[in-house]
C-alpha cells in the first residue's frame, strides 16, 4: 500500500511537458477590389480572378403577396397585404412593413420585411426581420403550427396582372 502511494506521488511529482503552439501568418492575403464602370457594372476581382457583377437599384412595391401553410390543417392561403398594413392568418398577426424588388424583376427577387406576432402569446414576435422571396429558407419563420413566406411584390395594377 506504501509503495502503490510512494508512486502515485512520484507520478504526480513529474514536470509537465509544455506544448508548443505555431501560429503561422499568410505572407499574400487575398485582396477584394471593387470598381465600378459608369453602367452599374462591378468589376471584382479577388485573388487575381476578374468576376463581373451587374447591380440594378431597388425600388419599394405597393405592398407584398404572402402564402401561409397551417400544418395542422393543410390550409394553404394567398395573402395580400400593402405597406404599413397588417392581415391575419390563423392564430398569426403578420405587419408588413415595406417590400422591396429590383426594378427589373418585381416576381422574382422580392424581399419584405415582416413582424409576425402569435394572437395568444406575449408581446414579443415569432418572427421580425426580411424575408426573401427567392431564397425562403433563407430567413425563414420558425413556428410549431405554421409557415409564412413571400411571393412576390404588389406593383400598379397593370403591372401585377402582368407579373402573374
């Protein structure tokens, strides 16, 4: 029993060996430039590859085409809300602050922002912030009962029958 505890000290007693941490730093980094052409043409170029990005400007709809999924249920509803306005479905208060698309495609690249409150609960939203029509998962809603996402912008009305 002696001998088994003259060990362990004798193991405990043992210096530590230090462990030696390299940190190496990159010589080169990658630069990212921007230049602009007088078209609304970028040019970026990112570790000596010369990537061209056209960007168009954003313009405000009159207001948003949402659906809404109950999953309980199955019910599946097309809402339409303007700027500044607020619709229900379900047990859902969903306010549409302003949606927003290129100006070249109202359909395809919409995004909203929404503040989606339960009827029941406290105070807090179940969800607040932008939401993409092309990218839903994106920032999506995360709800036990149901889902909301954006279809697309409100134009004019000659537009939005042109656009469907």
């Amino acid at each position: 029993m002696m001998r088994a505890l003259i060990l362990s000290l004798g193991l405990l007693a043992l210096p530590a060996t230090a462990q030696t941490i390299i940190i190496e730093t990159l010589d080169d980094e990658p630069s990212l430039d921007y230049l602009r052409e007088d078209n609304g043409v970028f040019l970026r170029t990112y570790s000596n590859d010369i990537v061209r990005e056209t960007v168009t400007e954003a313009v405000p709809g009159q207001g948003a085409i949402l659906r809404g999924l109950d999953k309980l249920t199955g019910e599946v509803a097309d809402i339409e809300l303007e700027n500044g306005v607020s619709g229900r479905f379900g047990e859902l208060r969903i306010d549409l602050a302003q949606c927003r698309h290129p100006e070249d495609n109202a359909a395809g690249e919409a995004y909203a922002f929404l503040s989606v409150y339960e009827e029941r609960k406290s105070d807090a939203p179940v969800f607040q912030g932008w939401m993409i029509a092309s990218s839903p998962a994106l920032s999506a809603m995360d709800h036990a009962r149901y889902d909301v996402w954006v279809l697309r912008c409100k134009t004019s009305a000659a537009e939005g029958s042109a656009s469907e």
